[in-house]
C-alpha cells in the first residue's frame, strides 16, 4: 500500500513508523527542520518507540515538504494535523484539516482520506456531504505524547468511522484498520491476540468522533474526582493516600489513574473535554461542564493553598504535564503559576528542556542547586528525587512518583 501522512507530531510520525514497516509511506509536515530530522532519522520530540524504530528498524519512510506528486497514487491519505480549541468560537479549529482536504481535492486523487486529528461530534459527517467526491473516514487515536508509537503497537482498540450515507466505504475502513494492525504485529510476531482477539470496530463516523471526545472527557472527570477528594482530605487533615487505596480496592473502580495532581493538562484532555461541552450546548448536561470547572477549581485551590504559606520566593519544579514528557502545553504549574502571578508573587523556574537563549515572562535558572538554593518554597505537579535533599521546602500533591 501507498500511504501518505500529513502532520509529522507525535500522532502523525507514529502512524508513519508503524505504517512503513510494511508499506511505502510518504510523512509531510510544513516544519522544514522536522522533515530533515526524520530523513536522517531522529525527532524533535521525545518518544523512545519512535526514536527505536527510525535508528533500528528497515521503513520504507521518507518525509517531504510537498507530496502533491505523490498524493495521485495514494492508497490512503491520513490528516493528522494540529486542531487546537478556540476559545473565542468554543469549537476545534480545523483550519489545517480544510487545508489538507483542498490540497487534495485538487489532485483528483481516488484514495481513501483518513481522519486522525481530533474534531467535534458530526465533523467528517459534514465533510462527507461537501465533498461527496472524496472518501473520507475517521479514526480516532486514542495515545499518550510520549508513548505514542508504543500504544499503536499495543493498541487498546482499533476504530474506524464510516460517514452516514456511504455504506460503499466500510471495506475501506475495515482495510485501514488491517493496516493498523498489521504494523503492529509486525513488531510483535508473538502477539497473536493482536489479530484474534483486538477488538476492531467499524462504526459510524460521527460515533468514532464521539468516543474520542468522551474517552478523553472520562479520563479528565477520574483526575478531577481524585483531586476534589485530595482538596478534600487536605483541608480536613486526611491521610489521602489510604482513601484512594481503600476506594481501589473496588474492582469496578480499579487502583490507577488516582494520583493527585494540580490539575489535568497536556494537548488531549483540556480541549477534548471543552470541545464536548461544546457539541452540548442545545443537550441537558450536568457533569461534562462540571469537570470543565472543576479543573479551574483544582488550580484555584492549589495556588490558595500555597499563598497561604506566605512564600517569600516560589521555585518551580518542571513545566512539563507529567513525568518523561517534553510538552508544556496546557500543563497545570503553569496554570497554577498565572495565579500567583496575579496575587503579585513572582516564581524561579527549572525547567531544563527551555531554550536558555530565549526570554520568559518569568525567571529561569538551568542549575538545580542554585534553584534549590534560591527558593524557600518549591512547588512541583510530579515529584522528583532531585528535590531529596529539600523535602522540607517542597508541596506536591503527587502520591506514588507516578504520571
């Protein structure tokens, strides 16, 4: 198969390393240094599957600024670009997604264009209905920034959605999740379950949107019900860690994904869940809009919390989202940081993955000890042995050293 890639971050290039172990995959990107960066085999981003593949395996991969020649013999065309909310029209802006869709449009192409990117409820639908020429799916891709080629080759499931109305394009989909398969078995020879017992699904399109954006609204409700219980025991001087083990005892609850933090943060979880509360706006609802607002609460609470220590000088621990990550966006410190800000208190920032030539709204320090040194309080979202020696100065509310 011939398959192009639009979007090289961690969702697009992933999709591209599975996909070019068995078939000729073309990655484009608009980042000029991204694409010579793949061709030579290494990423800007950190992801240790990926990085495995393009230094050990054979790919039939190459990446390109331009793949109008290529797009004409395509079997599969996936969109994996950025759609990030805005907050002024409260919807995904798909602006790169359109981009892409002229680009092809233009080329007269018959292959198959699979949606990656994440949208609102009845997107593809819509698409569909205006470009009736072009075949168009929806796969949602349910990775973590970091893991994301490790979850493609242990996928939790592999879903495909069909537009209403073009019934012509179940084979398609159906092949395309094969695909998906396929590349991961190719790295797991042994993993048989990943053929026989993987569950794949062939929906509609609107549904695969959907569980996209409720999967991801789930997750941020359990972050923000394990929080609200840590508010909870703080103030009343429980012992949390024996409450949430206590809870997970419960089979039907599980012991995982419970560990207190400032607040959900990262690409997925924010916008997805505001994006859903969006597709609400005409449905009675109660609890989407309230883990909306109770991710503002958990950050309100944390940044009171430390004001109430009368700290003469805050020391921020990381700003990336969780542990072995590289991504700051949307992460919670930061969050709780504009906070402060706005009560006048000013914060010491390490942070080694910044660009100490760059200027930040706030100060920087790149040595550890003179961060240490220079604070007499230190905040961090994810506790780190680095502050060992500091205990005494430190507030987390991080449980298990755990993402």
């Amino acid at each position: 198969m011939r398959v192009i890639v639009y979007g090289m971050g961690y969702v697009g290039l992933s999709l591209a390393c599975l996909l070019a172990q068995k078939n000729e995959v073309c990655a484009v990107d608009i980042i000029e240094e991204k694409v010579e960066q793949i061709n030579k085999r290494s990423i800007l981003f950190a992801d240790s599957e990926i990085e495995r593949f393009l230094s050990t395996k054979t790919l039939q991969l190459k990446a390109t600024l331009d793949a109008s020649k290529e797009i004409e013999l395509a079997d599969y065309i996936i969109i994996a670009t950025p759609t990030d909310y805005d907050d002024d029209t409260h919807f995904f802006n798909t602006s790169t997604v359109e981009s892409v869709l002229d680009t092809i449009k233009q080329s007269g192409t018959s292959g198959t264009i699979v949606i990656k990117s994440t949208v609102p409820v009845g997107y593809t639908d819509q698409l569909s209905r205006r470009h009736p020429n072009l075949d168009i799916v929806f796969s949602p891709e349910f990775l973590r920034e970091g893991n994301a080629l490790y979850d493609n080759i242990y996928p939790s499931r592999i879903i495909v959605g069909v537009p209403r109305n073009r019934d012509d394009l179940e084979t398609k989909a159906r092949c395309f999740a094969n695909l998906l398969a396929e590349g991961a078995l190719a790295d797991n020879p042994q993993e048989t379950r990943l053929v026989s017992d993987l569950t794949q699904q062939i929906i509609g399109a609107s549904e695969a949107e959907a569980v996209k954006l409720f999967s991801n609204t789930y997750l941020a409700l359990r972050v923000a019900f394990f929080n609200e219980l840590d508010t909870f025991s703080e103030l009343r001087e429980l012992n949390t860690a024996e409450i949430i083990k206590g809870i997970g005892m419960d089979p039907r609850i599980g012991d995982f994904y419970n560990n207190p933090s400032f607040g959900y943060g990262g690409y997925c979880l924010p916008k997805d869940s505001q994006q859903l509360l969006a597709n609400y706006s005409d449905i009675p609802q109660n609890i989407i809009e309230a883990v909306v607002v109770a991710n503002n609460t958990r950050k309100d609470f944390i940044a009171n919390q430390i004001l109430s220590r009368r700290p003469k000088s805050v020391g921020v621990y990381r700003l990336i989202m969780k542990s072995d990550s590289d991504n700051f966006r949307q992460s919670s410190v930061m969050g709780v940081m504009a906070r402060l800000y706005e009560q006048g208190i000013t914060c010491l920032v390490y942070e080694p993955l910044l660009d100490p030539t760059h200027e930040y709204e706030f100060e920087t320090v790149s040595d550890i000890n003179e961060f240490k040194n220079g604070c007499d309080l230190i905040i961090c979202n994810r506790w780190s042995d680095e502050l060992s020696e500091v205990t005494d100065k430190v507030y987390t509310r991080d449980l298990w050293n755990t993402n």
